[in-house]
C-alpha cells in the first residue's frame, strides 16, 4: 500500500512509460522532467491499477494509470504548515535503487505537512469491551452499518436476544463506532461480519476485545478534507448488507426502495449495475434533451430491484438490473421467432444424454446483449435512471457535462441493451453466427438447440440455448473445454461443471445410471414461501392438486364472479393476485409438474373473473405442493433405443398393472367427455415417452362440446400426431436417423379404426 500523500508524477513521455515496466531497474527520479505533471496519493480507484491524486493546480482530484508514487517525498507544498511529531523518510539518493545499499548517513529526515494517526479516534473516546463469540451456526442479533462521511462501521442496534445484550452498556449498543476487534480495524460492516464468522469455534463460546467510540462529528484538517473528498467518490455503503434477523423488503420498484430504510445500500446497488454498464460501454455521457431532434424517441430506463441470500447467513444482496422499456413486441412486426429453449426440448436432450453416457456442464454468457455494438442509426435513447449524474461524476470527474437548462437528460446506448425490441435477434444474429463459425449445426425444430458431430461420428456435443444460458452436453472433454476456450475469444463466459448443476430454475443431478430433473428448490422458495409462513401450525395436506367430487364441481361452475372489492380482499386473503399464482404454478407444470397439469386447465377459465371457489382451488393446489415438492424425473444412463421398459400404475395396495412400452418414442392419450359443467367441453391430454421416461406433455380443454367420447377422444389422437411428427424430426436432428414407426396407446376402441 502507498502512503497517503505521497508525490505522483503522470509519465506522459514514451520513456517514463518504458521504465514503468517491472522488467527495468531504471531509476525514474533520473527521467523525470518538467513535463510530467505532478500531484498527492489521495487512494485507490476501482482496481490498484489506477490511483486518485490530488492536483493542487487546479485542486482536483484525478485517476491516473501511468503514474510514479514516490514514497520517499511526502512534502504536501514548498510552503508547507509543519505538524509536530510527524516525521518521514523525504527523500534518498539516486543509489536507493541500486542493489548495494546506500550508507546511513546519505538519509535525511525531516518534518511531513500532514497528521500520522495510528486510529482516527482520540484514545480518551475508546472504550474496550469483553464479549463473547458464539459457536458457528449461532447468530449474533447485532445490525451493523458503515459510516458514509467516514468509512467505518459502526453498531447500529444490539438486540435482546444477542449475547453482546448483557455484556455492553445501554450506551453502547446504538450509534457506536468499531475502532477494533481484537486488533483488526474492520472498514465495512461487511469485512466486521466476516471477521465475526473467522472468530467462530466449532462448538466452544469464545472471547475477543472490542473497542468502540461514540458516533460523533469530528473536525478535520486541511488534508483530511481532501481525504474525505476520496472517501465520498466510492462507495462506502455496499449492496451487501447484514440483516441478522430477517429478510430485507422485496419492493416492486426503485422509487419504493430509495424511500425505505435500505435506500442507502439500494443506492449502491445502483452504483454497482452502473459500474457493471461502464465495463461494457453501455451508454454514452448524460446528453441535455434539448440538443436531440424534437421527433427523438427516448425510452423509459427500467430499474428491476431484487433482493438476494449469499453464502454468508444473515447476508442479503441488494440487486439492481437496468433495462430499457421497449413496449410490447408483436409477432410478425417486431419478431418472426422466439429464441427461448422449450421444455421439452431440454427434457429430449437430457434423455437423449442420459442414454448415450454423455456428461452435462453449464455456460453463461455475461452482458449477452451488450456484446452487440451498434451502428449509429440504431441506436436508442434512454430517460436518466435515478442518481446517474452523481455517479457519472464520481466515475469520471474529469469529462464535462453540458449543461441542460430544463434539467431533462438522457443517455444513449452504445451496445443492445434488453428491453430494446431489437435486442433479442440481435444477440441471436450474433451467437448462431459464432456457433455456426463453430461448425454447430442449428436444429431446424427448435432453434435454440445445436449440434456439433465430429468427421468420424465418435464425438458429439449438444447445446441448449436460453438465452445467455449454455446446457451443454458432450461425449468427451476435451469438446467442452475446447468450446469454452473458443467462445472466450468473443463473449466474457463463466462456466459450471459438476454432478449438481442449476439451468434456469431446474436442478439437475448426474447420477451414475441416471440423469434427474427437479424445481424443487423453486418450488419451496418462490412459491411455497408466498402462501404459507413458518408459524408453527401444522400444514393440512392432500394427495391430489384438484378436487373431482360432484359438491366440489357444482360449487365451482355455480359460483358468482367477485366483484373489485372482493376480489382484492381475495388477493390479499390467499397471498396474491390469481393470475399470479396461476404463472407461477403453469411455469412448473410445462417443466418438470405434468401432475398439475389437469386442475391448472380448469382453473384457467376463471382466470379473467376469478371467484371464490377458484381462489380455494389455488390454495389446495399450494397444499400438494408443500406437501409433494419432491417429484423428479429420472432419466437411465447406458439405454440402448430397440430395449423395453416397464411402466407400472398401481391404482390401489398391493394392486397394480404393468405396461411393456419401447425405449423409442412412445405415446399416450386420452380425453375425458364433458368433463366442465359450464360449457361441457373435454378435458384431453397426452404424453410422449422416450426411454420409458416422460419427455413431452399437454393437457388442454378441447375447443369444441364433444357430441360422444369418440368425438371427444379423435381430436386428442390427432394432436398427439401432431407433436409425434415435431418430436420425430428433433431426434433425427439429435443423430439417431430415421426412427421406427411410433405407436400411440389409446383406450378408446371406435378410435382406432
């Protein structure tokens, strides 16, 4: 680390630059000259890389990349104001870097202009304190914050249930600052925490020291205003925050977070996505509205706040993801296709891997839709997101803003940014271009998915794309290491590998002789939490998502629509809107929950007017789930496709039946007649198998009133025809050739004539 005040010399000339390389033991005191503009260490920027120096000319304060800190001039000014008892080393002679050590008496000292403080707390403010570190596992009940004006943590609030309750004064658990902890100077809350956590013993309440002083107004000398004008460019609350006790507030919004009591980490969230923006040069320098063409459309910014668990218990992450709203898009204007895997394309991948002994890893693609630059002509205009100019000042104190006199600013992208309706193909245009480049072959049935197959036939390596997520399977190493060292030369990736991985939402786990699938971690944390709280009470359960009594159906098709009042008096009764809900519950039943597949149909036609017994419905629906999160899909490794399988029902104890079905692609389907009172339509479904596994599923009420069950069941056939020819067409692609004819199970004796 550099002393604070230290002289800096910017190296503009080639030859002070050339010396700068750690390679030289060239003396840079002997190249110096009178063009090199100097200044005062004032600290880091973002990286040790660069500097912030202090310019006494014009007294600012600036970065610098090229630059030489001499530690062994730390004179403030030829004039400057002695402060007694603080002596440095001021300068040496040329021979200081040679290998040969000068003689003592060629070093001088002699007095600095500005205060050495070993604390920056007077010792007669400083109080000591015993406590006591809990074992691991145990919380602590303390809420820390950091000090904006002065970069230190500070204890914010101890609570009763802390052991720090008894062991520190009433004074001193609020608005106390944290000078130390046995010897450590923590300068986060964050870095305090941590330390906390190291202290820990495995099963033993340990001791440690902690000195806190009061929270109060210090006065500053000349040089340390100048350090307090650093400490204010960076941040100094982190979007990671410490809430020992609960979970901070999810808001909807970002007006509704910069008005709560986290405004300020959520301030920094917002620092933060911008540093993020900068690193891909997102968007230009704040423009006045004034200076654009008057028929200039400017998108609205769109900030998303999210709040998200680490690894640290009790360590929250506040998240702010800026996007631009680019209306609606309509296919056919905006768009031809959707660039988004389908779930069944991903379950046909998985079996197909699971069968061939392929092994599975996970690519992500960072800022996928800022790696497209873009030409002028298609570049978009955004409204000023909340605090841009602040940190666009902060980020670059040295570039200009022209001045607006409205106050109304903008900015303009450089790169796509989502929520441009451009966007998505843009990032597509680019990616299959990379991917073809490759040699990947793009599936002509679901465009998302790619195939990549050595001369020789031996080596295979399947992608499924959503995105800027990478499902990739490959039958050898060396083909996923050889793609990741590839795609590196043009997108910045991170990569995932190992038996447990995380697609999207899904949770897959690579077994010796199996491949599973599952949303239960999905299922328990976004949508169980919603509708039931851990108070202690037991969970009522059930065995089947919909109830199929003939009281249950007449309530249903008898009940009256609520009306406004009621309705939000519903939402708030069973924790949400009803269409809500029924996203969330449609999105697990298209990927990896066919068994809610039926209640989900039916309660989809009171999604326009919703009515009691509907909500009711919802909320046993949550009930299965809590009580039946856990349902995976196992895939079997090592199959051959012309083997057999078993599936096996059993409809009571003891009773069951076995059906001998092929490892090809299978079918079954069914309709039941004027299964809704309502309007008397057939509910149909069906079910496409592969390896003896479901891979493909639909369950929807039919369009037309059934006239007899055979009306009802041909539709049904037909449709599963449909998907058969779609999903014969993608396993060709995927490398099996053409595949024997499929069989399609039906119990309905007129239909198969």
């Amino acid at each position: 680390m550099l002393i604070f005040g230290s002289v800096v010399y910017i190296l503009n000339a080639t030859t002070s630059r050339q010396a700068l390389d750690a390679r030289t033991m060239t003396n840079l005191r002997k190249i110096l000259n009178e063009n090199d503009v100097d200044g005062y260490f004032m600290g880091y920027a973002n990286t040790t890389k660069v500097i912030i120096y202090w310019d006494p000319k014009t007294n600012t304060i600036k970065r610098a990349h090229h630059c030489f800190v001499d530690e062994f001039e730390t004179r403030v000014s030829p004039h400057q104001r002695h402060t007694a008892g603080a002596l440095l080393l001021a300068e040496a002679p040329g021979g200081h870097y040679d290998p040969i050590p000068p003689p003592p008496d060629e070093i001088r000292f002699q007095i600095s202009s500005f205060d050495i403080q070993t604390s920056p707390f007077p010792a007669d403010e400083m109080h000591s304190f015993q406590i006591s570190i809990p074992p691991k596992g145990r919380r602590f009940y303390i809420q820390v914050g950091d000090d904006q004006e002065y970069h230190i943590p500070f204890i914010d609030r101890v609570y009763v249930d802390s052991p720090w309750f008894n062991e520190l004064p009433p004074s001193a658990r609020r608005n106390m600052w944290i000078a130390a902890i046995n010897d450590e100077e923590p300068i986060m809350g964050t870095s305090f925490i941590d330390y906390l956590h190291h202290l820990q013993d495995p099963v033993e309440i340990c001791q440690a020291t902690l000195i806190l002083a009061r929270r109060t107004s210090h006065t500053s000398t000349n040089f340390q205003e100048l350090r307090s004008q650093f400490d204010q460019m960076r941040p100094v609350i982190s979007h990671l925050a410490s809430f020992p006790t609960k979970r901070p507030t999810k808001y909807t919004n970002i007006g509704e977070c910069l008005k709560s009591a986290e405004r300020s980490c959520w301030k920094e969230a917002l620092y933060a996505q911008y540093d993020k923006n900068a690193e891909a040069n997102l968007f230009t320098k704040p423009i006045p509205v004034q200076t654009l063409p008057t028929d200039t459309k400017i998108l609205r910014s769109i900030i998303n706040p999210n709040v998200k668990s680490t690894d640290v218990p009790g360590m929250w992450q506040f998240i702010t993801r800026h996007c631009a709203n680019g209306s609606a898009m309509i296919r056919g204007i905006d768009f031809q296709e959707s660039y988004s895997a389908l779930a069944s394309s991903v379950r046909m991948t998985v079996a197909n891997v699971a069968a061939e002994n392929m092994t599975l890893a996970i690519i992500d693609v960072k800022n996928a839709f800022q790696n497209t630059m873009l030409p002028d002509g298609q570049r978009h205009h955004l409204s000023l997101p909340p605090y841009y100019i602040a940190w666009f000042r902060r980020k670059y104190p040295t570039v200009t803003i022209e001045e607006a006199p409205d106050g109304r600013y903008c900015i303009q992208t450089v790169n796509a940014i989502q929520g441009t309706k451009p966007a998505g193909r843009q990032w597509n245009d680019v990616l299959t271009t990379v991917l073809t480049t490759l040699k990947f072959q793009r599936n002509h049935i679901d465009h998302r998915v790619f195939l990549f197959i050595s001369e020789d036939g031996k080596r295979k390596m399947i992608l499924c794309i959503s995105t800027d997520d990478f499902l990739c399977a490959f039958s050898h190493q060396p083909l996923y290491d050889e793609l990741c060292v590839n795609l590196k030369n043009f997108f910045e990736i991170t990569t995932k590998t190992g038996p447990v991985l995380h697609y999207l939402n899904l949770c897959i786990i690579q077994f010796k002789d199996s491949i599973s699938i599952d949303q239960t971690e999905h299922i328990q944390t976004k949508i169980i939490s919603d509708w039931f709280q851990d108070d202690g009470d037991p969970l009522r359960t059930t065995d089947t998502p919909f109830c199929t009594d003939n009281e249950f159906e007449r309530d249903l098709a008898e009940a009256l629509p609520a009306n406004d009042a009621e309705l939000a008096d519903l939402s708030k009764q069973y924790c949400g809107d009803y269409r809500t809900h029924m996203g969330k519950f449609g999105h697990i039943k298209e990927w990896t929950r066919p068994d809610l597949g039926y209640a989900l149909t039916r309660l989809g036609s009171f999604s326009v007017a919703p009515t009691d017994v509907s909500f009711q419905a919802l909320k046993r629906i949550a009930r299965y789930l809590a009580t039946h999160p856990h349902t995976p899909f196992f895939y079997p490794r090592n199959v051959s496709i012309d083997d057999t399988n078993m599936i096996r029902h059993e409809y009571d104890q003891g009773l069951f039946e076995e059906i001998p079905v092929l490892n090809h692609l299978e079918s079954f389907q069914d309709a039941g007649l004027a299964r809704d009172l309502v309007d008397r339509r057939s509910m149909a479904a069906q079910f496409h198998f592969l390896f003896g596994v479901a891979t493909d599923w639909k369950i929807s009420k039919q369009l037309a009133t059934a006239a007899h069950s055979t009306d009802a069941e041909l539709p049904s056939m037909f449709t599963a025809v449909k998907s058969t020819l779609v999903l014969r067409a993608f396993m060709m692609h995927l490398g099996y050739g053409p595949p024997k004819p499929t069989r399609h199970h039906e119990d309905n004796q007129p239909s198969q004539y």
